[in-house]
C-alpha cells in the first residue's frame, strides 16, 4: 500500500489519513488485495486517476476535515471515463 499512499501526496497529513483508514476494517479488506489493487493502480489510468487525487483542493479539504470537498474531489476523479474504468476494476477485485 505504500505505492499507492505516496502516489496520492507527499504530504504528511494526507498520508496520516491513508494510514489511518488501512487501520480500519474497511482498510484491512482493501490491504488483503493490495497486490492487485497495486497492479490497477500502476496501470496508465490508475496513474491518471491518482494524480488527479493529489489536487490541492482535496489536500486542504483532508487538512480541514471537509468531508463534502473530499467527497466531491473523489467523485470529479472517478466521473472521467479513466476513473470510471478504474473504479469498475477495483470493485472487480472487492466482487471476487
């Protein structure tokens, strides 16, 4: 998961969140398919798809706890046809 956490920020706080939430049920589900959410996450899209998530509106958002901003900053990302493709392979994984 260390991929995909520093292709999200290099910032300190936004890491801080990432290891937060891989502390969570929900983050140890995502960590059990770390190898292949990796693979997806290095692919072209993946890459596309992660930039766009290192915004600096959704860097201020997470530093505020704004959790709307964030959610919208994610939903911006994943609404483009790269983020959707990217999105249907990740819940692929979760669907196994």
């Amino acid at each position: 998961m260390e991929y995909i956490s520093n292709k999200i920020s290099d910032d300190g706080e936004l890491k801080s969140v990432v290891n937060q939430f891989l502390q969570t049920e929900q983050g140890q589900t995502f960590n059990a398919h770390r190898d292949e959410i990796s693979a997806v996450a290095q692919s072209r899209e993946g890459e596309r798809v992660l930039k766009s998530l290192s915004s600096d509106e959704l860097r201020s958002a997470v530093k505020r706890g704004d959790t709307d901003t964030m959610l919208a900053e994610v939903s911006k990302a994943l609404s483009t046809p790269e983020g959707a493709r990217f999105y249907a392979q990740i819940q692929q994984i979760f669907n196994k």
